[in-house]
DNA sequence: GGCATCACG
DNA sequence: ACGTACGTGATGCCC
C-alpha cells in the first residue's frame, strides 16, 4: 500500500490578514521583546500548525502576493484600487512571517507581476498530473479559488478566529450554489468583486447571477442569446456592460499556468529546523510554542508524514557481484530489536548514489565490511551467530546521533528528518507493531533498506561536522565505539543461570503467597485482588477506614511509603507489604527470567547504548541492572547467576564515584580532602555540617542524616525533599543543607555555575564532552523550571561517573586480551562491572581490574574500588 | 497504552 | 505560592 501525497497550499497573504485581525483586540499581548506586534505571527503559527496537525501534508507551499501591480493592474487599472493601506503594525510583521516558515521548514513563493492565486493555481495543476496526482488542499481567506476545486482539490476558506475553515468541494459548491467551478468564475464575472475593485456587471449581484448562470449555464451561452431576454433594466445593464462583464471574467480567472520558477519538489515538507525554529520562538517571546516543540521531540521526534520517495537499488544474488568500497555504510536488518533471537530479514551497503541490497545472508561469509554503519553492536551480535567476525566500525551514526543530541531517539528515520530530506518512512509504517509485525515484500523491504543506506551516507558529513563543532568526535571514536565492540562481547558471552535454584524459590514464593493471601482476605474481611491498587485502596481506606495519605491522578496512593506509615498499628497492611514484596521478585525475577534463560544456560541482556539522557548505559530483555539486593528477599535471586566452571564470579564497584566526580568538577577542598585522606565521606560531612570535631563522636543518625545530604547534594535536592527523607522538620532541613553550602562552598558555586551554564547555553555536558540539552531551563513555570536545574547539577556528575566506568571497560578488555587472560567482562550496573574469572586467573585477574579502574582517569580525588568475589552473584557482594 | 508500583545505581 | 531528587526497565491492572 502506498502513501498518496499530500499538498498544502496556501494564500499567506489573505491568511496572515485574517490572523493580523483575528487577534487584533488583544493586539497588545502580542509583543515580542523588540517591540514588534506578533499578533499577525503568533495566529499564523497557529493557523498553520492546526492545518499541519489536521491535514498531515506530504508537501507545503505558502504563496505571498509579491507586490500592489500585476498583470491584472495591466488589464484593468483600477484592479484591487480603493483599498485603504494596510497598517503599519501588519505590515511590519510580513517578513517575520516569512522567517518562520522558513523555519518551521516550509515552502514561501512569490512572483512579480502575480498573485498568490495564480502561484497556487498553477502548483494546483502540476499536482494534478496523471504521473503525480496528488491530494491538494487550498487554504485562503477568500472565495476566489472556489474555481479550483475539483476530485482531487479541496479549498478551505477561513470562517472564523484562526481554526474555523468552510471546506469547499465540488459536491459542496453544487448544492450551495449550483454551480460547477468553472461557473464560478462567471459568476464573478457577473456581479464583480467588492474588495478587488472590478464591478461586473451593474445592478447584478449574488442573487442576479447566480439566477442567470443556472438559466444559461456560462457567460458566453448568456451573452450569446441575451438578445432573447424578455425587455429589463437587467437586460439593458448586461448588454452596456458586455466589455466588463468579460473582462471581470478574464480578472476572476486565476490563471494556471504562471511562470514560476519552483516545482512541487521544492514544497516536500521535511519537518522543522529545530535549533533556529526554539530560536525564533525566544526572539517572538512565543514560550509556548517553546515548550511545545520542546515537548514534541522529546515524545516522538515529530512524526509527519514523509512525501514519498524512491531510491533505486540493486539487488545483489551472487557472491561475484558484490562490490564494496571501503568508505560504503552497511545496515543490517531484523524485525524487532533483539538481535539475540530474530533472523536477519536483509541487508544494504553503500553510499549516496549506489544502493546495493540482498537477503542472501551466505554473501556475508566472505564480505569486506565497509567503514560505517549503524548500530555496530546489532551486527556484531548478529553475525556472530553466523559464525562472522566482523572488523569495528569506525563510523556508527546511531552512536554519534545520540552523542550530538539525546532529546530525540536516534532512529534512521530521525536521523533522516535531522540531516537528510526527511523522506524515509518509519520502521513501524513498513513493519508494522507488536503482533502486526511482519516482513513486507522484496520491493518495500529493498526501497527501505535502499533509503536507508542513503539516509546515512547523505548523513554522514554533517552529523560530524556536528560531532566537531561539539569537540565529541572522540567521544565517539575512543569511547562509544570502542565500547560498543566490548558491550557486543559481553552480550555474547551472557551470563550463565541456574534454572532450578530459580524455580525452588519460585516454588517457596509460591507457597508463602498462597499463605499471605489468605491471611489478607482473614484479616480484609473479604477476597480481592491484591495487585490491584484500586481495589486495595478501596479495601484499606474506605471499608477499614485506614488514614490515606496522599492521592495519586487514579485514587488512593498505596505505595510503599504510605503503606509503612500504616503497617506500624495494621497487620493487614504489614501482611500487604510482604504480600508485595514477595509478588514482585515473584512476577518479575522468577517468572521474568526464567523464560529468558537461552538454550545454552544463559542469560544474554543487550544493553542499550543510546538512551539514557546522561550517557549511561540501560539494559533490557531483562534488565540485568535492577537485580533484587537491598532486602535479603529479593538479593537471593542473585543466588542463580553462576560463574563457568572452574571459575568464580568477581564483582568489581567504584566506591563512592558521583561524589569523587563532584569532588573532581568543583574543586571543593574540603571535598577533596576527605577523598585524599581516604575518610568516610559521610562521616567526615557528619562532622562538618554538625559540628563535631571527631569521627568518634559522629552517632549513626548523624551518619544516616549526613548520607542522605551527600546524595542529595549531588541531585539538586531542596529541603522538603531533605525534610522529608530523614522525617525532620523543613526548617532543620535548610539549616543543614546551608551549613553544607557554608562547609564545602565549591559545590555551591559549582551548583550556581552549572545552572547558569545551562541557561546560557542550553545544555551541560560532562568532563569528556558528553552533552545534555535541557529545553526547559529557561521555562517560566517554577516547577518544570527547577526540574530542569536539577538535571542540570546532576547530569555531568551523573554522566562523568558513566563515562568513567566506560573507559575502564575499554581499557580491562584490551588488557585482558593482552595479557591473554580467559576472564570475561559479564554485566555493568553503573558503577560495577561482574566478571568471570577462571579459579587460576582469579588473583591477577583482581588486581588487574582494580587498576584498571582505579587508573581510568586522573581526578584531583583518587578513585576508588571494593571487590568481591564468590561462587554466585549473591555472595559475591 | 497509560498508570502505579517497585527493582537497581 | 509553587511541590518536591537524578537516571533507568518490567510487571500487572484497567480502560
């Protein structure tokens, strides 16, 4: 099934003079920071972004009236004459109009000597040709373009305020005049036009004509028999006035067949250019188009409609045929994203003009990988199923989109809307969703790989251009792509699962729920569903009267904190929490993973590269980064992850590493003090914010209290978070916090200085360049405001300490290989990594990993590492 | 598909 | 006065 295109155009004069006015009484909340009137801007915007929204065109033009004379001035002098001038105030606004949409990346034309009619008119009848046939639809603030519709053409006509339209079609124009376009325009012919300054034919208006036109069908069938007119004044008019009434027919008739030097290639709609677009909306003072767009790209990378688009392919069968170049991209297909499971559906190498495309996967045996590519670690997982090694790529768009921008997602579609004509489909049009998900036949599956292929290498330059401009180009080479050749390894490697010891704590789950639920229905007084928070806020706060404390959107919060409160005097509540506890290492770590467990004993996780806001890594199908360990319960999961034989698991985690890398980036001294002297660091803040003078005397609660302020700090926390967490009062809660400022005042400038780095810039970014945007810092809502500060001060910490972990990955696995050491990276969990360590290797093996991480990079604080070792994960904590 | 909940660093 | 920590993923419920 093939999209139809879609046109859009646009009489941008009479539209932005529909908008001037329509919101010409609040004219003065219309201000941009210059001084200059927006009105007539902002309800184009809006105009055009409900039309956008609504009609999801393929193709965009906006035709502007390029000047007061016009080949119509040449025929009738008097043509568009008597108009009072246009204001000052709308005029003005005219080439801020024109910016926008430039900027919202649509088409603008004008034409000397012509009018916008005649510019749409002519683009009309191009769109109509049999080897295009487009849907077009007109929009203007009058009637004159009725003549235009047609089966393919609709025309809308702006009724009211900036969203109400009177769509006309040739069916709509038949039952409420009777009329067929082309009778239209004699209709004017006939009874002139007011605002244009032709006057038709005297004493005819509506009424008269439209009368005539049904009576005769056409002007020239009129004029032809006026003679048989019965004797009238109207008889008398019609026949003095022959000469205008033709030539107000020749200045109704829009003419098609303009000179215009565009074609309807130069209207495909690509999408907005975001940076200058956020930039334009500050200089307007338009905050809420702001954070609408901020929004959009954040939710889904505004999805339009893609004109569509062919890119020619070759289909390559045999091995003699293949022909790569070194500089070529190549892209693997599968259906999907876990690449441990699904088969390869196709595949596509080279550059902008050849696209090679096959689903033979046997040519890969013997392939000579090209330099680029996307998603490296996908085909070096997938390969390796095929028995190939493939060489490291040296270019990965999908890493080095991500390392330009993490506001959207790093899709070849998105990518292709960012550096490329926006003209690639999503993967979800042409395989579908969730149960739909399907392989299209050869001639789609070939043209997408084909466009893709395309989309990259026309990508290519300017993605590093951008890279460059960010000084990431590095990040990228040294540190991601690297990575990702040592993430592949471990998702290959997986990490062995001992089945049964899952399944005897399934069964011992099992039991003890069975217990717990009918203890809960004992003590509930009746049966429900446990799992339900309605059902259980309905039980616990309406029929046993329980104090709820605070609501969530839905009803009743039952979350852990509020259940808490209320299991000190409820034993039901006491039960429910257990209940809760047990359910979810239940539902999630038993019956989660024990389907996980591949053929080979294994558990194979892929971590996710090119997500997360802050440079870390996430990981999925299963996400072996939240195994339970806080409560024994759940920590005895990790029971069933077991080392290969002969070997033991070792963990390796940096101590303390945010708070070494806050140290680091503000220079606190009295910080880095305590990390030299190898201190207890929530202690030693004990005892500066409380005062004490030695270790000793810090009590736990001290201890507790200064712990949750050192993690706070580095989130930006305020002191009803602090207040609450340690339940003291809000007031104690500042004091301590501004105690905390008045001891370690470099993290306080450091707070105030990344702040302003935000709001002057737009983005933070981490000691080796990795970047955050934070669209909202500069909001004017408090709240959305002070969350975007708090990702501001937590992101280069957050995302340091990422980085960090990831260049000791890189660096243990080539030493590893190095040195010829069997042990393998298994998991990384943030600030840990998990290995597997052959019994003979075990000792040099952990030396080798602490120094490794330990020497990763040279802070002004030392880094830190703790180890464990042991038979399975949970003793190895 | 959104929401609530809860697992991790 | 606002309404409360940063970053994730999986599950079950319910519309």
């Amino acid at each position: 099934m093939e999209n139809k295109n879609k046109l859009l155009l646009i009489d941008g004069s009479s539209v932005a003079f529909r908008a001037f006015f329509a919101l010409y009484q609040q004219i003065d909340r219309f201000i941009a920071p210059s001084g200059l009137h927006t009105n007539a801007i902002y309800g184009f915007h809006l105009m055009l972004t409900n039309l956008m929204e609504r009609i999801q065109p393929t193709h965009v033009l906006i035709a502007f009236d390029a000047g007061k004379t016009t080949f119509r001035t040449a025929m009738f002098e008097d043509y568009k004459g008597g108009r009072s001038k246009t204001p000052d105030e709308f005029r003005e606004q005219i080439p801020f109009i024109k910016e926008m949409i430039d900027k919202l990346g649509l088409a603008h034309y004008q034409l000397v000597d012509y009018e916008a009619d005649d510019i749409i008119g002519t683009l009309d009848k191009m769109a109509e040709a049999p080897d295009v046939s487009f849907d077009v639809t007109i929009v203007t603030g009058d009637k004159d373009m009725i003549q235009l519709v047609d089966g393919n053409t609709t025309v809308e006509i702006s009724k009211k305020g900036v969203a109400e339209f009177e769509a006309w079609t040739p069916e709509y124009l038949k039952d409420k005049m009777g009329l067929t376009p082309t009778q239209f325009i004699d209709l004017k012919a006939l009874m002139g036009d007011a605002s244009d300054n032709y006057p038709g034919v005297t004493k005819v208006g509506e009424k008269t004509a439209l009368n005539l036109l049904h009576e005769w069908g056409s002007l020239e069938q009129l004029y032809d028999h006026v003679d048989e007119l019965k004797k009238s004044k109207m008889k008398e008019h019609l026949i003095a006035d022959r000469k205008m009434a033709f030539l107000s027919q020749k200045l109704a008739t829009i003419n098609v067949s303009s000179p215009i030097e565009i074609g309807l290639e130069d209207t495909i709609y690509r999408g907005p250019k975001v940076e200058e677009l956020l930039a334009f909306y500050d200089e307007m003072g338009f905050a809420q188009f702001k954070q609408k767009l901020g929004g959009q790209l954040e939710k889904s990378g505004d999805d339009h409609p893609v004109a569509v688009k062919k890119v020619a392919y070759q289909v390559v069968v045999s091995a003699d045929e293949i022909k790569v170049k070194p500089d070529d991209f190549f892209y693997l297909e599968i259906l999907g994203g876990n690449y441990h499971k699904e088969e390869v559906i196709g595949f596509a190498w080279g550059n902008e003009n050849e696209h090679f495309v096959s689903k033979n996967l046997s040519l890969l045996t013997a392939f000579d990988f090209p330099e680029n590519t996307y998603d490296f670690k996908k085909n070096r997982v997938l390969l390796n199923r095929l028995g190939i090694k493939l060489p490291l790529a040296k270019f990965d768009a999908m890493l080095a989109k991500y390392l330009i921008s993490t506001t959207e997602d790093n899709r070849i579609s998105t990518i292709s809307k960012l550096y490329a004509d926006a003209s690639l489909k999503s993967d979800e049009e042409i395989y579908g969703k969730g149960a739909k998900l399907a392989v299209p036949d050869d001639a789609e599956l070939f043209g997408t790989l084909a466009q893709k292929i395309h989309t990259l290498a026309v990508s290519k330059e300017k993605m590093i251009a951008a890279l460059e401009e960010n000084e990431q180009l590095s990040l990228l080479t040294a540190m991601e792509l690297p990575l990702s050749e040592v993430l592949a390894k471990m998702e290959i490697t997986g990490i062995a699962v001992n089945k049964a010891t899952l399944e005897t704590i399934g069964r011992e789950n099992e039991t003890r729920l069975s217990a717990l639920t009918e203890e809960i229905y004992a003590l509930a007084g009746e049966e429900f569903n446990i799992n339900s928070p309605k059902q259980l806020g309905v039980i616990l706060f309406e029929k046993l009267n329980l104090p709820h404390g605070k609501k969530t959107k839905t009803g009743y919060s039952t979350a852990v904190d509020v259940l808490e409160n209320l299991a000190v005097t409820s034993d039901v509540v006491a039960k429910i929490l257990e209940y809760r506890q047990v359910s979810k290492v239940q539902s999630t770590y038993v019956k989660g993973l024990i389907p996980q467990i591949a053929s080979d004993g294994k558990i194979h996780t892929r971590y996710v590269q090119d997500l997360t806001q802050t440079g870390r890594l996430s990981s999925v199908e299963p996400n072996l980064q939240n195994i339970p360990v806080r409560l024994n319960e759940g920590r005895k999961i990790r029971k069933a992850f077991i080392p290969s034989e002969h070997a033991t698991l070792l963990s390796s985690d940096y101590s303390q590493v945010e708070l070494r890398v806050l140290a680091h980036v503000a220079k606190d001294p009295n910080l880095i003090a305590a990390f030299k002297a190898d201190a207890d660091i929530h202690t030693s803040t004990a005892m500066r914010v409380f005062n004490i003078a030695s270790a000793n005397e810090v009590s736990a609660n001290d201890r507790r209290q200064a712990k949750a302020v050192n993690f706070g700090i580095s989130y930006g926390e305020t002191e009803y978070g602090l207040a609450k967490r340690l339940g003291i009062p809000n007031k104690e809660a500042a004091e301590i916090i501004s105690t905390y400022f008045e001891r370690y005042p470099e993290v306080a400038h450091y707070i105030e200085n990344t702040k302003r780095e935000a709001k002057d810039k737009g983005y933070v970014s981490t000691m080796f360049n990795r970047r955050r945007k934070l669209l909202d810092i500069n909001s004017r809502n408090f709240n959305i405001r002070n969350a975007a500060e708090r990702q501001a001060i937590n992101a280069p910490i957050q995302g340091s300490a990422g980085d960090i972990l990831k260049i000791a990955m890189i660096n243990l696995d080539r030493a590893l290989e190095t040195q010829h050491l069997n042990a393998k990276l298994l998991l990384q969990v943030h600030d840990e990594i998990i290995l597997d360590v052959p019994n003979d290797e075990l000792d040099q093996v952990k030396a080798l990993v602490r120094e490794t991480m330990e020497q990763a990079v040279e802070l002004t604080v030392p880094l830190k590492v703790d180890e464990n070792i042991g038979a399975t994960w949970y003793e190895a904590k």
